[in-house]
C-alpha cells in the first residue's frame, strides 16, 4: 500500500543526470570497458567470495543464490529497504546474511571484502532502473533523509541540496558540481586509487563542511541514502562506475 507522498509537490527544475554525463571522454570510456576499469579486480574478488564457503555453517552466498550470482538481478535497485521492521543498505544485508545464515563474523565497512562482495551483488543490477518507493512503511525514514539532505550543517553551515540540488551543473574549484545521484556505487575513485562506498562519499562531504559525520552503518546513514535512491528513482543504476 502506498503512503500519501509527502514529496508530491516537489518539481524537478532540471533533467536528472548521472555525474557519469560530466566526466571527460577518457573517464567515460575506462568505465564502460570493463577490462579498463579497475573496478574489475573488486567485483572478481567478490565473485571468489561469493563462492567461498566460510561462518561456523560452512557454507558460501552460492549455496542459497548460485555459483553466478544471477539470481540477485534486480536486488540493488530495492536498497535501502524495510527488513524486519529495520530500513537496511545492501552492505547492511549482506553482513546480514553472514551472521544469521553462515554464522560468521559481519565484515568492516569499507573492507575490500565487503566492497568487493557489495560491488558483485550491485553489478548483477547494472542497467536497471532504481525502484525505490515511498511506502507506509519506509515514509519516515524517507522524511528524515530528506530532512538530512536539506538541513544545513557544519562550521561552514551549508546543506547537500545547496550543493547538488540549488547549484547543480555549476563549477566549483574548476569541478562541475553534479546533481548528487548514487547510481554507480560501489565507484573507483581516481582520487582514492581505490573503491568506496557511497557512505564514505557522505563522510567525505561532511567532512568538507566541517560536520560530524555520521558513522558507517548508522540509522542516519541508511536514512539519506534512502532519500537519495529515492530521488534517483527511475535511473539505471552503473555499478561499478568510475569517478574521477
């Protein structure tokens, strides 16, 4: 059943795009070629882990969803979602199932090991458009992510939608600001010679405004990437995608 939106007066003032659409020609091209981009080597470390058997139940992620990972097309176009009566991130499910299904150990955030699992599960998705809805059951934590992503904050007290929102397509530092889309993470980032989450990305941008950040995993995570795959909605998601 679907809740009254509480963002239905909203107006999209320009046509969404993916940051993709800003990078140069170069960029653009090591991430359509898989064998240039060098996500490459996360997402075969995550198929290796996908298989491997491990937890006290000795058994893999292929045991339950196969050797190829096919069966989870689709899945990381649903994330964040309500599971349990909790709203969970595709790296939250994944630790999920590590504990309750292989009694094993959740993986750190940020770990190769978890990036390059998540990386895997998301690329299963690539092309898919985001399905994410409000609902009766997700329209609080979507009002508090969309609270989160207007709100100012920090010593320098400005707010995500100043950014990628009110001054999208615009330069700063001689960089084009993009519109903010989380389609393509897990990403490679040029400037981090490694992959990331789209939760270190957030740190990264409270960080930068001189905020305290929220931590990796928390509720208020999951909350404003809620809000943001929601205002993504419709768009194909680019898993693994590059960014400069």
């Amino acid at each position: 059943m679907i809740a009254q939106s509480v963002f239905a007066t909203e107006i999209v003032k320009v046509s969404r795009q993916s940051s993709y659409q800003l990078m140069t020609a170069e960029n653009q091209a090591m991430q359509d070629d898989l064998n240039l981009n060098p996500a490459l080597f996360w997402l075969m470390d995550g198929h290796s882990i996908w298989k491997e058997k491990t937890g006290n139940k000795n058994v893999s992620c292929a045991s339950c969803h196969g050797d190829s990972g096919k069966k989870m097309s689709g899945a990381a176009t649903q994330f964040p979602k309500i599971l349990r009566g909790k709203l969970q991130t595709l790296e939250g499910q994944i630790n999920q199932c590590r504990v309750s299904q292989q009694d094993a150990p959740a993986l750190t955030y940020e770990s190769k090991e978890l990036l390059a699992l998540t990386t895997f599960v998301a690329n299963q998705s690539k092309g898919m458009p985001i399905t994410i809805q409000e609902t009766l059951l997700n329209t609080k934590d979507l009002q508090q992510g969309k609270q989160f992503f207007n709100e100012r904050m920090g010593q320098l007290n400005l707010s995500c939608a100043q950014c990628h929102q009110d001054r999208a397509s615009l330069k700063l530092g001689g960089s084009l600001i993009p519109q903010g889309h989380p389609t393509a993470y897990p990403i490679y980032r040029i400037e981090w010679q490694t992959m990331g989450s789209l939760q270190r990305r957030l740190r990264n941008c409270m960080s930068g405004v001189r905020a305290k950040q929220f931590e990796y995993g928390s509720t208020e995570m999951a909350q404003l990437e809620l809000y943001l795959m929601w205002r993504a909605r419709g768009m194909p998601l680019e898993t693994p995608g590059v960014r400069p």
